[in-house]
C-alpha cells in the first residue's frame, strides 16, 4: 500500500481528522483523551454503515482489529487503514510485528506504550488534543514535531560544538560521521542502545544522530530522559543516514522521491521508509563509483567534495564553529 490519506470520523457529538502516509501510525494520549472512542467510531460504522449516525470519510477502507480472530482477520485484509486499540493483547507480540512486515495496509495504533518490535518513524507518532475549550471537535497533533531540536537551552538556533557525538548505528553512517566530526564520534550499536550511551555520558554537550524513520519506540524514554537530566544534548533525526546521502544529490534523485515518500515506499515491501531509501540507493549506484553497502561506507563518499555536500544538507547548529569557518 502506498499514498497519503485523510480520514474524517464523527457523530453529532465529536469529530476527528487525522492523515496517515506510512503503514504504521501511533495516536497517544492520557485517558479520557478520546483515543478509545476513536477507535470505537470506525468500529461501529463499518458494523452499521451511515445507520449509526456516524460519518466516515476515506479513500480506504478502514476497520478495527480486535483479540477475536486477529489472526485470521489480519491476514485477509487488503489496501486496508486498521485501527487498533492499546487493549489488543497482541500488540507486544512478535507474531504482530511479523504479520505487519509484509503487509498492504496501514495500522493507526492506539497505545500509550512503546511498541519495541515494530519500526516506526518520530515523525508518526501523534496525540489527541481539543481544538478550544469551547469545542468537542478533535484535532492531532505531533508529539514529537521537531526531532533536531537542542534540550535544555532558550534558543534552538544556536551553534553547538558537541564534545561527543553518538551515532546509532556501526556501519556506513558512523563512518561518515567520523569524517565530519573526527575521533569525537562514537557508535551506540544500535537504536535500543542510545538511550544508554546518552545517560551514561560525562560530556557536557553531545550530539545524537539517529535514524528517524525507525525510532519511534525508542524516542520517548530518550526525550523523556533529556527533559529532567539537565544535560545538553541535540537530537538529529534525519529519516535514515541513506536519505542524507540522497537528499545531498551525490546522484540524481527525483525530487518526489524525497517530498512524496509515501507515493513509493510500499508497506508490503518495505518495513520503514528506512528500508525504503537503503534499497533506493543500493539499486541506484550499482556499477558506479558510488556503490553502496550498508555495512561499509564506500570510499568515494569521504571525498572532501562529498563530505561537504553531505554536510550541506545537514542543520546550520549541529556543525561545530570550527567545521563551519572550513
């Protein structure tokens, strides 16, 4: 499944809007917030159609799974958005996460948890807040609308000179990163990993560069973690080390495949938009050279002229004063 999509549910009571573009959306929120009613909205008008005195309004079909059959039921849907409730017992499941990789729907997920077995983007996790006290209409918004922001100073926009910079991952992107930050930069090894290596640093300022499009689980004990250590610390959540290497036009990329993702990257063959630009890449370059591997960063991207094109697409206040004077 692929495209964006608009969906509009309401009653004579409460109204809800939301847009969805990738298989997996998360809606948050504290109780009585309207999550559960959501949910029971898309239930009841597909149960009983325009009967119930409930509008809803797509491009797509939309349903709701439950514990009942989940299985079964999951497996015969198609080009389908479906809604889930924090109640399902198998959302922590790996047999769940199984069942989504691979499929051609999309899946709003209504859960207060973190979900660690599935790969969603910071980008798509969203809570449920009134438009004005004076109304009972519903509007989304993003829980984590700005994922490069700097923690714990007034202005965002200022330069900083990070002591330590940590990387998710080992491989291709670490070692770029090395060439644009040198010995300060080092590996978590591993999105569950930069939690850690964040709370356990002495540095006073730190950069963390993580990929966004698949750190979804991980974003909120992180985000939560800055906000009460008082540490300096900038979170830099391109979509992907990959998508930096295309939005830099080291090759020639169409210019939707950046701004229209959601047109391209087909749930059924790509768990993440993550997965989605490493394959992009990796059918891109072959027989160039700029040949991509994930697991090691091909020598014609640490090119000084590379290099510096990688770092232009990067944000103005995550180069250092020194980097930036080159």
């Amino acid at each position: 499944m692929i495209g964006i999509y608009d969906i509009e549910v309401y009653n004579n009571k409460i109204h809800y809007y939301l847009t969805v573009k990738r298989n997996l959306t998360l809606v948050r929120g504290d109780s009585a917030s309207g999550k559960t009613e959501l949910v029971r909205l898309v239930g009841e008008y597909e149960a009983n159609g325009s009967s119930s005195g409930i509008t809803l309004k797509c491009d797509k079909r939309c349903t709701v799974l439950t514990n009942v059959d989940w299985e079964m039921r999951l497996v015969s849907l198609s080009q389908t958005i479906i809604f889930i409730d924090e109640t399902a017992s198998f959302l922590r499941t790996k047999s769940f996460a199984e069942h989504v990789k691979g499929s051609d729907n999309y899946f709003v997920i209504i859960t207060r948890d973190d979900l660690d077995m599935l790969p969603y983007s910071v980008e798509e996790i969203y809570g449920l807040k009134n438009v004005s006290d004076s109304s009972k209409y519903k509007s989304y918004k993003k829980v984590y609308n700005e994922m490069y922001k700097l923690y714990n100073l007034s202005d965002i926009n200022e330069i900083v000179n990070p002591d330590q910079v940590i990387t998710e991952d080992t491989n291709a992107g670490h070692e770029c990163y090395v060439e644009i930050y040198g010995d300060m930069c080092s590996a978590a090894g591993g999105k569950t990993k930069v939690y850690e290596c964040i709370r356990t640093s002495d540095k006073k300022s730190i950069l963390a560069i993580i990929d966004g499009a698949a750190f979804g689980s991980d974003i909120g004990k992180v985000m939560g973690y800055l906000a009460v250590s008082g540490k300096k610390c900038v979170l830099y959540a391109p979509e992907s080390f990959e998508y930096l290497l295309l939005k830099a036009n080291i090759i020639d990329v169409p210019q939707a495949i950046l701004d229209e993702t959601y047109n391209y990257a087909d749930s059924q063959k790509f768990f993440s938009w993550e997965e989605y630009y490493t394959d992009y890449l990796v059918q891109n370059t072959k027989n160039t050279p700029f040949r991509y591997g994930k697991t090691r960063l091909n020598e014609s991207y640490k090119s000084h002229r590379i290099i510096e094109k990688i770092k232009s697409v990067m944000p103005d206040q995550i180069i250092s004063v020194e980097e930036r004077s080159e």
